[in-house]
C-alpha cells in the first residue's frame, strides 16, 4: 500500500474494492442489478436498480500482537419500484452472499463478515428528490494488514 494512504483508510478502501469484486462475480446478484451496477456514487445516468457505499466506521483494534481494524459499512440498494420488493430481494442476495464470506481483499487478511443490520426507510427521503426506493444493509468487518509495515 502507498505510504501516502492514511493507515485508516486504506483497509476501508481495499474492503470496498474486495466487496465490489465478490459481489460481481456472484452468478445472481449482477443479473438482479441488470448488470455491473456497484457504485462509491451513482452516476445521474444510471438506471435503477444499483448498489451504492455509504457510510463508514472504521477503528483500529488490537489483539495480543495482532493489531487491525474494524469497520461498519453501510450499502444502499436503490430501486425506482412502487414497492421495496425490488431492493428487498436485491439486499436479500447480498446479505445472504456476504454473511460469513470472507472475500480477498488486497493487503489485508479479513475475518468472516457479518450483516448486523438491514435498514428500510420509509417515504421520499429529502436527499431523494427521484423517488427511489432505499434498503441499506450494514456489514461489520474485521481485517489486519498482511504486512507489519502498514
């Protein structure tokens, strides 16, 4: 990893990156999305449904002489459905691929993950002008660096 990458955010950013490449080669979930639609942000051109990041907590821990990080990450499923059906079904295949995998993320071994939490707002949310329909799913990662140079 880069010396200019701040030690907190490169395992944030290498999880991102692993999440992103486990989730597209599930032989399911592309096809619910109806293609390669994982996004940091979503481009204005996409059609929904899409998957973007949200938001992150991360913070170091340490274990006997294993030092690492935890991180809570939080994925929106986007849906222009009527209903959540659509996204439901969409966080549902996520959530059940992602509990307890352990996908390779670059630089770092990872613990199992876990889903912790699956969150269904209600309504027009003020930063969703468009419509959509929200399913955020939070995820809980442990990893530490392979490297104790990191």
């Amino acid at each position: 990893m880069s010396a200019t990458v701040p030690v907190i955010t490169g395992p944030v950013l290498a999880l991102r990156a692993g999440l992103r490449n486990f989730w597209l080669a599930d032989p399911v979930l592309p096809g619910l999305l109806g293609g390669e639609k994982i996004y940091d942000t979503a481009p204005r051109s996409v059609v929904p449904p899409y998957v973007t990041f949200g938001s992150v907590s991360a913070r170091q821990w340490l274990a006997s002489s294993l030092r690492g990080h935890e991180q809570a990450v939080s994925v929106s499923v986007w849906s222009r459905q009527m209903s959540d059906r659509e996204s439901l079904e969409i966080a549902s295949r996520l959530s059940l691929i992602s509990d307890g995998a352990v996908p390779a993320i670059a630089g770092y071994q990872l613990w199992p993950l876990q889903v912790v939490m699956l969150d269904c707002p209600q309504g027009n949310l003020p930063d969703n002008p468009q419509g959509l329909r929200q399913v955020v799913v939070t995820l809980r990662a442990f990893s530490a660096p392979l490297s104790s140079s990191q």
